[in-house]
C-alpha cells in the first residue's frame, strides 16, 4: 500500500513545498491582513494554476456540449472531457476505463449505488455494515435505503484512539450481511482504515464492499485492485480539482449487472415512445450533460499530481503531522481526538475554555482557515462524546509557517477564553 | 455594567472605542458572559435555534395583562462569541413591544456595530436564526392582538 502507483516518470518533479505553494495562487493572498493559512483541504483543496488555466481554456477555446455534435469543436470537447477516464484509472490503477463513472459529486455517488446495486440486490432482512466514523454521505443513503427495504444497519465500532476496532467488525459480520462501506480515511480523526483487510473480510461473508475514498485518495496512495473493492468513491474537489464532479470506481461485472439510476439523454443506446434501451457502462449512469470542465480540471489536477511521486507527497504530509502534533501538545487544554498509528494530516481537537466555534472565530482573524462544527459526522461526535471540534487538515501544500501560524493563533485564544 | 442598563446606542459607542478585533471580541465575550445563562431545563431541543457550528437556544416570555405586551426573550449558546452575539441581539429586541421589534431595522443596527459580518445569512451560526425567529414571534404576537 505504500508503494506509488503512477508508474515512474521519465520528468519526475522533486516535491519541494515552497515550490508547490507557489502552483496555487490562492496561497499568496493575505485575509484580514495577515497571510492566508488554509487548513481546511479537508473541505476542499485549494487549485493550482494548471487546473485553473485547463478550466479557462476549456471554456474560452475548446467548449462545446460532449457526446454530441458532429462538429470538430464537440469532438475536441469530447476527446478533452473523456481523457480524465484514463488518469483517474491511472490513479487508481482500476483494470479498465469503463469501471470509472462520473457523477456530479461523491454524494450522488453513494446514491447511486444505493438506489441502484442497493434497490435491486438487498432483500428485507439483509443486512449492511458502516463504521463508528463515517460520514453523512456515508450514512444517509443506507438510512434510506434500510426503510425503504426493511433493512438492518450495523455500526462497526472504533477504539477510543480513534483506529478500527477489527475484531468488533468481525463480530458484526453474519451470513446476512450484504454490503460494508467504510472511509478509506476518517474526515474527523484522521485514522486510516485497514480496507484491504475489511474487503478480505467482507467478501469471505459474501459481502459488496464500498469504499469511502474522499479523503484516502488525497492522502493515500490507491489501488483499488490491491484493495480489492468493488466500489471506490472520492471526491475531486478534495484532490485540487474543481467542484461540481465525483467520481465512482465500480467493479465492471458490478456496474453491467446494476440498473441505470437517473434517466435521460446519453445514458440510452435508443429510445422509443416504449421503451428505452440502455448505453454501455459507464455511459448508462450518466444522464444528462455532465460536468465538463470539471472533468477537464480534474484531468489537469491529476496530471499535475502526476509529475510528482506519490511517495514524496505523502512523505511531507506525514512530516507536517508530526510537526503540528508537536507543536499542539505545548498548547495547554488543548486535546486532540483521533491519535490512531499511521493516522493521516487530519487534526480535530477542542480546547477547555472556548468552544470550537469561538476557537474557528479567533483563528480567522489571523488569516488561519479551520473548519469548527460537527464535520457531516454527528454520530462520531456523539461517540467522541463532543457537540463539535474543530480541524485542521492538511494538503500537499502545507508548510511550517501555516502550523506556526495555526498554534500562534490558539495562543491568542488561549489568552481570549483561558 | 449590567445588560439591563445597556441600549444599542451605548453599544456603539463602546465599540466604536475598539480599534483591534481582539478587543472587540474581548467586549462581545464579556457580554455574554454578563447574559445570565439559561437554566438547563430550557436548553431542550424545542428551544434550539438552528445553526451548524455551535447550540443556540432561545426562550421568551410576554408580558402579562398589558395592551400592548412586551416581548422579553432569553438566549443562550455553548460558544463563547455566539453568546456574546445573542446578547447584543437581546439588548436591541427584548423588553420592546412586537410593533417596536418588527420595527427595527437588524440589518442596519447590527451594521453600525460593524458586526455585520458574523450575521449574514451565509454564516451558518445560529445568529441569524436568531433574528428571524424573533421577528416572526412578534409578527405572531401581533397578529394574535388583531384576533
């Protein structure tokens, strides 16, 4: 799993941060005076100047609807948008193109396989296995679903540590269940989860496995054969890409037995006032016009990940935790949740004397970017036994001076509410 | 200083004295910590105030017996500023007839305190909940007048 997946680049990129900052524009901005520090990738990354520049040539120089004319401009549009298939493959190292379906984001990804995988394969009875750690959008589809088909919803425990408590994931595990999603990598805590062996696990139930890959792709290097799932979702918003597109990874045996979800144009092979027969996958998932650019910037954001080893980034992102875990282990009252082994750049904590949402407030005032709240994971919080935390999370482009600026900041709330 | 002695006008006066956010915070804190807070019977799901970031509950009462009743109402948050924010919004609506309370413009008061900024609609704390729910109990306060 620590291996890079791209394979080595003839042009191979040294990754030097201070370099990689000045890729993203953003970066240099000031807020309230004082140098931006955003330590929220977790909710979305920052873009750097490829992306930027793909997106503004696509609509200025080669825009035309995909799929559909018959025009030369359609088809550049077409070649540029359907070029994204085979770098997210590359990234993932899936065995073929056709297993990548693109969706309007990672939320509409869940969906769909629930409504479509979920509606026709589960029965009343059958059951489905998430974690303690998930998610809304790794929740509320399953909620759904369970009451529409008299299903059973079990919670795979974690320890207080924040890690997957695999033995009581076992426990759960009966010739019942049916389908396990879990995240690769917590969007709280920060904990990596074994999902090789949780797949391993689930199939010898005779379970489907979804992955929940929105933060693990941006962390992690992913080979979704080595995983060994049969879905893998993510959202490239995350990944430097821009918003408004998902991405979901399925099996290709998986996809051609589910039926479509959304109907409408390009998702048909013909149609008539009858009946309407379905494309090939991926096509039979994707009605409608879909997110052109944003498949064209996500291309130049995978193409921009690319000339670096994938190693060498996760290498710094690692470095980066250590430091700020250091660092924020002076800050007295302060506590972090989530400390599993091998955890990744993601750091929730909270503070005796201010809340969360004080703590967010006070950082902001001195350009320090931190989510505060429930984080789309309320039951995590009921199970860390907080009403909200705050977090800071990390991208490739995160430096020293940002966690300076993060712990200066706590200081000053320290000296505010303490 | 109590909160009962304060109006808004006193409030800009005050502010207008803070020429760093960290005094400015300084102040909104100690405002909230002047509001006495709700009893924890009140802080019940049926009084929350919808909001992502932190809790915000808000209760009220009406005066009894009078022609035209006055609104008093009673806020409190588990964060510190949001507390604080609530008790700027007590100071400018509570004790205020539903005629006076819908009469006022929060955008605009909230604006000359320059704290504008933490109560637009796009920041999701609970504080703009808080204007709105306020207003339209007035708003129900006077239509109950009428029948």
């Amino acid at each position: 799993m620590n291996a890079p997946v791209a394979a080595p680049l003839l042009n191979h990129r040294p990754f030097d941060v201070e370099a990689v900052r000045r890729d993203f524009p953003i970066l240099s901005r000031t807020v309230h005076g004082k140098p931006l520090a955003y330590l929220d990738s977790g909710a979305s990354a920052q873009k750097p100047q490829m992306v930027l520049d793909a997106v503004m040539r696509a609509y200025s120089e080669e825009y035309a609807n995909v799929h559909r004319g018959a025009y030369w401009l359609s088809e550049r549009a077409t070649a540029n948008y359907e070029s994204v298939r085979g770098k997210i493959r590359a990234r993932l190292n899936a065995a073929d193109e056709r297993e990548i379906v693109l969706t309007h984001g990672a939320t509409e990804a869940f969906n769909l396989i629930a409504q479509t995988y979920g509606r026709t394969a589960l029965q009343p009875g059958d059951e489905i296995i998430i974690s303690a750690l998930e998610h809304h959008s790794n929740i509320v589809p399953w909620h759904m679903l369970r009451d529409e088909k008299g299903l059973v919803l079990k919670i795979a425990p974690i320890h207080d540590d924040g890690s997957f408590d695999m033995a009581g994931f076992e426990a759960l595990l009966t010739d019942r269940t049916r389908l396990v999603s879990v995240a690769h990598v917590s969007n709280v805590l920060g904990t990596v989860l074994p999902v090789a062996e949780i797949t391993a696990k689930a199939h010898a139930a005779g379970a489907v496995v979804v992955i929940d890959g929105c933060q693990g792709v941006v962390h992690r290097p992913v080979d979704v054969q080595a995983i060994g799932c049969d879905f893998y979702v993510f959202a490239p918003h995350k990944l430097y890409a821009p918003t408004g597109i998902g991405v979901l990874y399925g099996r290709l045996d998986m996809l051609e037995r589910m039926p479509p979800w959304m109907g409408g144009g390009d998702m048909i092979s013909s149609v008539t006032y009858e009946k309407s027969e379905w494309a090939a996958v991926p096509a039979k998932f994707e009605a409608g016009t879909p997110p052109i650019v944003s498949a064209i910037g996500l291309a130049a954001a995978l193409d921009y990940l690319a000339q670096f080893d994938a190693g060498e980034i996760h290498a710094h992102e690692e470095a980066m935790l250590a430091y700020a875990m250091e660092r924020l282990a002076d800050i007295d009252g302060l506590t972090v949740h989530g400390t599993a082994p091998g955890k990744s750049g993601i750091i929730s904590f909270s503070m005796a004397y201010a809340h969360p949402h004080d703590i967010a407030t006070v950082l902001d005032r001195q350009g320090v970017c931190v989510r505060a709240g429930h984080h789309c994971a309320q039951p995590l919080m009921e199970r860390l036994g907080v009403p909200a935390t705050a977090r800071a999370s990390f991208g490739m482009y995160t430096n020293t001076a940002d966690i300076d600026a993060l712990v200066k900041a706590l200081r000053s709330v320290q000296t505010l509410f303490g | 200083m109590s909160l009962d002695s304060l109006n808004i006008d006193d409030l800009a006066e005050n502010f207008s004295l803070f020429d760093d956010w960290e005094d400015r915070y300084r102040y909104i804190i100690d405002l909230g910590r002047k509001m006495p807070p709700l009893p924890d019977a009140d802080k019940v799901q049926a009084n929350k105030v919808e909001g992502c970031m932190s809790q915000v509950w808000l209760t009220h009462a009406v005066e009894a017996g009078a022609a035209e009743p006055r609104l008093f109402f009673f806020a409190d948050s588990d964060a510190h500023i949001v507390k604080g924010l609530l008790a700027v919004l007590l100071i400018l609506f509570s004790g205020k007839t539903a005629q006076q309370i819908l009469a006022i413009d929060a955008d605009a008061e909230l604006a000359r305190l320059e704290l504008d900024q933490h109560i637009s609609p796009n920041r999701r704390n609970g504080v703009t909940s808080v204007v709105r729910t306020i207003r339209a109990l007035a708003a129900q306060s006077v239509e109950a007048a009428a029948s």
